[in-house]
C-alpha cells in the first residue's frame, strides 16, 4: 500500500535558523546550534549547555500583543505555521 503526501509548506524555528532559509543554510554548512554558555533552569536550580532561537523578536512583535503572553514552544510553533 502506497500513500501520497503533498507538503504545503516547511517552517522551522531552532538554534541554527529562525527561518526554513536560514534553517537550511545552517544545516547545509554543518552549523552547529549548541552555544558555549549555560541556560540556567530556575525551578529546577540547574545549568544545561543549548542553544537558543535567534532575532525571532520583531516576528513575534508583528504578529500582535497576543503571541507575548504564550509560552515559548507555542510562539516557536506560530512562528514556523507562519513561515
């Protein structure tokens, strides 16, 4: 059995690109996303080494007020439906 799939788009938000452009730029040139500080997690009181998303400030300020009071994996996931 065969299925068919037709892609309608690609987004992606992630540490080596904020857009499927620079995403795949990234990916090309074997980019590599870990940054060599620490993210401290608060409520658990430790350090873990990672990367963050880049310059996706202004897009989530032109998508309204709104978007600001949703957790970070909610705006990331707006932000990759809009690309």
């Amino acid at each position: 059995m065969t299925r068919q799939v037709v892609v309608t788009g690609f987004g992606v938000v992630s540490p080596i690109g904020s857009t499927a452009k620079t995403f795949w730029d990234g990916l090309s040139n074997g980019v590599c996303g870990i940054e060599s500080g620490t993210y401290s997690i608060e409520e658990l009181n430790i350090t873990l080494p990672g990367g963050r998303a880049k310059d996706i400030d202004d897009r989530l300020a032109a998508l309204g007020p709104a978007i600001k009071r949703a957790d970070l994996v909610s705006q990331m996931a707006v932000l990759a439906a809009d690309d």
